[in-house]
C-alpha cells in the first residue's frame, strides 16, 4: 500500500484497543482503515458494526486484540436514537426511500404506553437493510436488488428504552439492549404499534459493555496528536475482556498455559481471562474442578 507522501507504507506490530468515535456517512470499515493507516498497524479489525448513518462508539482492535474482538460482540449495547413519526422507509432510517406517509394523531402518554412493550425480551425480524447473510449473501444485496427473503424472528432484550424527549412527530430514545438488537426494526415496530409508521433520523452509540464512547477519540483528533500521542490512548488488548473474571498464574504454571497446557487454578466454570507476572496470557476456560485450559493465547 502506497502513503499520502507516494511512498510505501511500513506497517508494524501495534497490539492495543482503540476507542472510536466513528463519524456519521462513514461506513465501519472505512473508520478502521482511516484509523488502521495512522497508526500503521499491521493487523486490525472491529468488533461489530455501525451502520453509515450512525456515529459514537466502535471499538477497534489491532494486533493481539483482534484474537478477543469477538468476545465483545456478545456484551450490551447503549444508544441514543431519534425517531421521526408518520414516515415509514425501504430501510427504516433516514437514508431509505419513503414508503408512506400518515397522519400523527397521538401524544405523549400515548408513546409512553407503547414504549412498555417493548421493554425487557422481544421478538424482532432483522430487517432486510443488515448484513446478515443469506446463501453467502448480504441481506442487504439483495434488498438491493428488490430482493426480500424471509426472515426468522428472533429474541433479544431491551433493558432500557427511556423517553429522552419528544416534540409532535419526533422522539429521542436511550435504548439499552442485548446484542442482535436492530434500533431501526424497534423504531419501525414502535411506529407501527402508534399506527402511524415510523423511521430512524439518528443513532449514536454510547457504550459496548464497559466502554464508554466519553472516553473515545474522532479521526480529527487522531489525526492533530503525535505518533506518541496516538500509543498513549490505545487500551491494552484485555480491555475488551473486563466482564470475564481474572485468573492469576504463578511462573511455573503461566509457561504451562501459554504452551497451551491445562493449569490448575482453582477458578470458577466458564471463560476467564488469564494473566501471569501482570501480562495478559490469553483467554482460559475453568472446567469446575478447578482446571483451566487455554481457549486463546496472546503471543509475546
């Protein structure tokens, strides 16, 4: 890959986490190669996507945190949302072509009491506009291509959807909820249980389990610091990893693990997160008798 200056670029060894506050009208992939180039990481990747229109938080992974961004794929997720009443789309945002347009005719103790229902475990259809993949293919291809296949429903769970404000035909949502959760579908359900349709003007994602997008940087910003700045504010690998307990090694038994040896630890069942002299070693799974065999390890 050739630089700005017309040169090639040297990539190298970067292991950390970045967090960012990605732009809207860019696509995830872009933010992480924009933010991949700067810091010239050799190998990066994100750990799950944000639609164009969507800005905040997106946690991006280089080096030996890209082995463990799967492991937030599965955390909760906080967002703030707007919602216009009364104008329904092709793909449930505002970036879709309108469908159909209605009357709005209910107030404010109205959406109040169709926001109850939708609190705690709900059925929702992926939308068609999603990257959920059909024969190989994107959904959203062959929405594209005025495709629509059926779709299975699914649970997920909204631990909290509050009522933010709302203004005749618009509302601004803080939605909690598990992953899997489509906020344009809740969106488009809302304004289907009101009769009068409904659409997504904006998303932005505030937190992924224990990540905060307070504590995360734009491009602009990463592009104005130095190249010591940027290593300043990458997260070490194990950021992604702080809902999992903690197990700690001695010198004997951390060599053992990392050559991806059981060691006994006397941890509790299930993942852990493995360290030896203070040093992340990977990810370990304790099979209730007190042994924890390696399941991922980070390379020294």
């Amino acid at each position: 890959m050739v630089d700005a200056q017309g040169g090639k670029r040297r990539w190298r060894r970067v292991d950390g986490v970045l967090l960012l506050d990605k732009p809207g009208g860019m696509t995830s992939n872009s933010a992480l190669q924009s933010a991949r180039r700067l810091f010239s990481a050799a190998k990066a990747g994100h750990t799950g996507t944000l639609d164009p229109l969507a800005t905040g938080l997106l946690p991006l992974c280089f080096g030996e945190a890209t082995k463990f961004s799967a492991d937030l794929l599965d955390a909760d997720k906080t967002y703030e949302a707007e919602l216009l009443f009364g104008v329904t789309t092709d793909t449930g945002d505002a970036q879709g072509d309108v469908l159909q347009r209605r009357a709005v005719a209910f107030g404010r103790s109205d959406l109040e009491a169709a926001l109850l229902r939708f609190q705690g475990q709900i059925s929702q259809i992926p939308p068609m506009y999603s990257a959920l993949k059909r024969d190989g293919k994107p959904l959203y291809q062959l929405a594209r291509q005025g495709i629509e296949v059926e779709r299975q429903a699914r649970a997920v769970w909204i631990h909290e959807l509050e009522l933010q404000d709302f203004s005749g035909d618009r509302c601004r949502l803080r939605v909690s909820c598990s992953k899997g959760t489509y906020i344009r579908t809740l969106a488009e359900d809302i304004g289907a249980v009101l009769a009068c349709g409904a659409h997504l003007t904006a998303l932005r994602r505030l937190a992924v389990g224990p990540l905060k997008v307070s504590d995360a940087l734009t491009l602009d910003q990463l592009n104005a610091f130095s190249e010591e700045q940027r290593a300043s504010r990458l997260l070490s690998p194990d950021a992604l990893l702080q809902t999992l307990p903690a197990v700690h090694l001695d010198d004997r038994d951390s060599v053992r693990f990392s050559h991806g040896n059981p060691v006994n630890a006397g941890a509790a069942p299930g993942k852990c997160r493995v360290y030896g002299a203070s040093r992340l070693l990977g990810i370990g799974e304790a099979d209730g008798s007190g042994q924890v065999k390696p399941r991922r390890l980070v390379c020294v």
